[in-house]
C-alpha cells in the first residue's frame, strides 16, 4: 500500500528535524543551533499514534537574505512538493514570525498542495503571541506543538488524519485519473430507451475499440472513442451496459424492481450515471429512486429526457421534470438536465460532453488556501449556533478525497452540530467551490 508523503518546510532553525526525529523515533536527523545544518532532503517512515506515513525533511529555507529565496534550496523543495499529499509548514512560535516566513506562506500558497500549518516550540505561555500572529498567514488555525517536549501531537494527528487517509482511499483511482476512458452508465426504467440510447453513441463514426466481455456476470464494458465535435479531440470512453438492460424482462411485475437492481450493477462501475427518463412518461417515483441510489453511491449523476422528437409541450415538460428534479433530489441542485433522442441523435453530443465536464468537477481537489479563506468567510456570515450556550467550535476543513469529493471538518463538540448547519456547509461548498451538482460528503471530526 502506497503510504502518503508529508513534507516538512520551514525557514532554518524552526525545529523541522526535531519533530522529524519525533516522528521517525530515531536520531536520523542532525540537530544543530546553527541555521541551514539540514541540506538534503531526507526521507523516514513516520509513526504518530499510530498514523503511518512517509516524512521527507527539505533543505532548509537559508536566511542569508530573507528578501530572496535562494533559487537552489526553493527548486529543491519545489520538487519535493510534487511527490506530497500535504506539507507541514512549520514556524517558531516563540520568536514569531520573519519576513522569511512570510514568503514561505506567500508561496505555498499559490500552490495546490494542502499546508497544515504547525506552531512549534509551543511550549508554555511563550509562545501565545506568536500563535495568534500566525493566523495572518492564511492557513487557518496553527497546530502548537513542541517537537523537542511531544506536545501538541494529538491535534497534529488529527489534522493530518485526513491527508494520511485519503491517500489510501485514493490508492487504486491513482490510474483512474481524467486520462482514462469516461466510465458511464445509462441507467432508467424499462423502455426509456436505454439500448437505443447505447447503439445511437455507438453508431457511425465512432470506433468501438471492442467489447470486453465479463466485468460481471451481469454487466459488459463497452470500449469505444467519441470525438468531441466542437475540439475535434479523441476521448476514450466506456460504457456500462448490464444484461438487463438489453434483455428484456419477460415478467412484467417485476419490471420495476429490475430497473434498480441493473441501475445498482451499472452504478457501481460508473464514474458518472444518465438517468435516461422517457418523455412521454414524465418523471415518476421510480425514477427518483434510482437518482437517489446513485447520488448516494457518491455518483455524478445527469438526467437525460429521452424521445424528445415525440415530446409534446416540450417547453412545459422540461420546466415541470425540472422542478420535480429540484424538489425531489434536495441532496444535489442542479443536477444536469438535458433533451435528446436515442431515435433521431439528437443531443448526444452535448450529453457526452456534459459528462466529461462533469467527471471534471467529481474528480477536483480545491487548494487548501481557497478552501480555508472560504470557510472563515462562510463562518463569519453565519457563525454556528451555541446549543444549550455552549459553542461549537470550528476549526479547519481540508479536502481529504476525490471522485466523490469528500471534506473533514475538524472543530469541537461536533456531535452537537446540527444537520442543518452541515447542509449550510454542503451547499456552500458545492455552489462557491464548483461542485455543482457533484455529491459532496462532509465528515466530522472533534479530538479526543
Ligand atoms: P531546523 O533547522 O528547522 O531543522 O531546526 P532544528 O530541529 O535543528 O532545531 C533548531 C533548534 O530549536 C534546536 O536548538 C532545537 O533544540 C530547538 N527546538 C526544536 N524544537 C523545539 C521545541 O519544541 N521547543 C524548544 N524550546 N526548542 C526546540
Ligand atoms: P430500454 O428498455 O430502456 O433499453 O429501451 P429501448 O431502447 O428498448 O427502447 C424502448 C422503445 O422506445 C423502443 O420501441 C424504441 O424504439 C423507443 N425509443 C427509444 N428511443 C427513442 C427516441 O428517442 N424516440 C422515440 N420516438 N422512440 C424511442
């Protein structure tokens, strides 16, 4: 199992290889009172309570002239950045913060990667001062610890948690990233148009790279490429067909209960789920039900109308799907909603296309800078509420995942946060940090 990688970064003298010591639990690293002893990077296996991880201590910040970066020690640690899941960027709270320590934080934040920002020497009251002043640097609440005493390293842990986690998580999308083949299922009730649907995006021009039978007993992958008719551009694409879907049920009763027993196959395998509803139907509860089990399954989901050449009042249809979508799908506004027709091509294209963007959104990791200066200002404008006259503490979010994004929020008495606070959350993030209709999870976190 890939473990995740955290850098260490920080201007010389701080106490980056005392708490890469501590965390190591070996004397690996040169301490030393005199700046710029660390001048390789080094790598260690970390153990923190149990959390493993690998820890790479960069070549220190030299601060012969804190206007300028020495090109060689910034390229060094820029191509340390690369490899990381996140940095720690530590600074000393008791001699506060330098300029130097200025155009760290000035740098890393144009980066992507997420920074945790650690107090170190946080022991006694010395260090209050410094702590406060560190807010200003835009990486939210410091973790004060003492590297040299072992303080501080239960809240380390939790911040790191969701870095350390998600990684894991992430292990096997790694090769699943936005180069590789748009997996999408058309799911919906019978007769909707489904296979119809599959045969027109296979048709003509396209190539069809070969169906790959068996990925389940129940379902193929169809392999093919679309090219995108406004950039001309090849997109490998593969298509989730279920044996369900094309065989038709003989049993007309239990026509119903099959549609979401292959929309759950189909789904599982899917990065982004049609919903293809049947215009001459209408939006039924049914199909709510099958939007719903693949929003749950942390899907992107579109809904298509289908047979809109025999649509009638098209324009009154598709504002009343609408609003029944919206109403009955409160977990994702805006999903998607587009017309076409398996029969005459229509809207194919845009619907490809719409899911390709979509996928986009699902897999996107938002810099930890932009994420933090959007919390402070969600929390400013509407503060959590104090239930009982306690207040709930919020402390940090971090995007621990992708493909569904997923959030940890950390703060105190949490259990206590109501669900409609979280909804408030979940809805900011999706409508101010572009996940429109992606299904956004938010986890909860309080230290022991
Ligand atoms: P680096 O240059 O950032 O790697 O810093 P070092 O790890 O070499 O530490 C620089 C100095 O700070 C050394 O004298 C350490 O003993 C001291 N130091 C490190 N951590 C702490 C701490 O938590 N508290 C105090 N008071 N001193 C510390
Ligand atoms: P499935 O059960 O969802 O796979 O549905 P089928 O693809 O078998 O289609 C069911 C019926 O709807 C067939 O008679 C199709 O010819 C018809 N159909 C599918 N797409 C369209 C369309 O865009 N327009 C019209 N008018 N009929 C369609």
């Amino acid at each position: 199992m890939a473990k995740a990688q955290i850098i260490i970064i920080g201007r010389p003298n701080v106490g980056k290889s005392t708490l890469f010591n501590r965390l190591v639990g070996k004397k690996l690293a040169l301490v030393d009172d005199q700046p710029g002893v660390t001048r390789d990077r080094r790598f260690g296996d970390a153990n923190l309570l149990g959390l493993e991880f690998t820890i790479v201590d960069t070549a220190g910040w030299e601060d012969e002239d804190p206007d300028t970066l020495p090109g060689r020690m910034r390229a060094q640690t820029e191509v340390s950045l690369h490899g990381a899941d996140a940095a720690m960027f530590v600074f000393d709270t008791r001699a506060g913060l330098t300029p130097l320590d200025e155009e760290i934080a000035r740098w890393l934040r144009q980066s992507t990667i997420p920074v945790i920002l650690v107090g170190n020497k946080a022991e006694g009251r010395a260090s209050e001062s410094g702590l406060l002043e560190s807010y200003s640097l835009g990486f939210g609440e410091p973790i004060a610890v003492s590297a040299e005493h072992g303080e501080g390293f239960a809240d380390l842990f939790q911040a790191l948690l969701p870095h350390v986690e998600g990684k894991e998580v992430q292990e096997d999308e790694d090769e699943e990233d936005l180069a590789g083949p748009l997996k999408l299922a058309i799911v919906g009730r019978p007769n909707a148009g489904k296979s119809t649907l599959i045969n027109a995006m296979l048709r003509e021009d396209r190539l069809l790279t070969g169906p790959e039978a068996g990925i389940t007993r129940d379902s193929i992958a169809v392999d093919w490429v679309w090219t995108d008719p406004k950039t001309k551009e090849a997109r490998p694409v593969r298509l989730i067909d279920t044996a369900g879907m094309r065989k038709k049920a003989r049993v007309v009763e239990k026509l119903e209960k099959m549609a979401v027993a292959d929309a759950r196959h189909a789904v599982d395998f899917a990065e982004v789920v049609v919903l293809l509803l049947d215009a001459t139907k209408g939006l039924e509860h049914q199909d709510l039900k099958i939007a719903a089990m693949a929003l749950e399954e942390g899907r992107a989901l579109i809904v298509a109308i289908n047979k809109w050449d025999v649509a009638e009042g098209p324009s009154g249809l598709f504002n009343g799907i609408r609003a029944a979508l919206e109403e009955g799908l409160s977990q994702v506004r805006g999903v998607p909603l587009l017309a076409v027709s398996a029969r005459t091509g229509k809207g194919l294209d845009e619907l490809i296309a719409a899911a390709f963007e979509l996928r986009e959104a699902w897999s996107k990791r938002v810099p930890t800078s932009l994420l933090n200066r959007w919390f402070d200002d969600v929390l400013e404008k509407n503060p959590p509420p104090a239930p009982g006259g306690k207040r709930i503490k919020l402390r940090y979010i971090t995007q621990a995942k992708t493909r569904p994004p997923g959030f940890v929020l950390f703060g105190t008495r949490l259990d206590d946060l109501p669900m409609s606070y979280q909804r408030y959350l979940i809805n900011g993030i999706r409508r101010d940090l572009g996940f429109d209709a992606v299904p956004v999870r938010l986890t909860l976190r309080s230290p022991k």
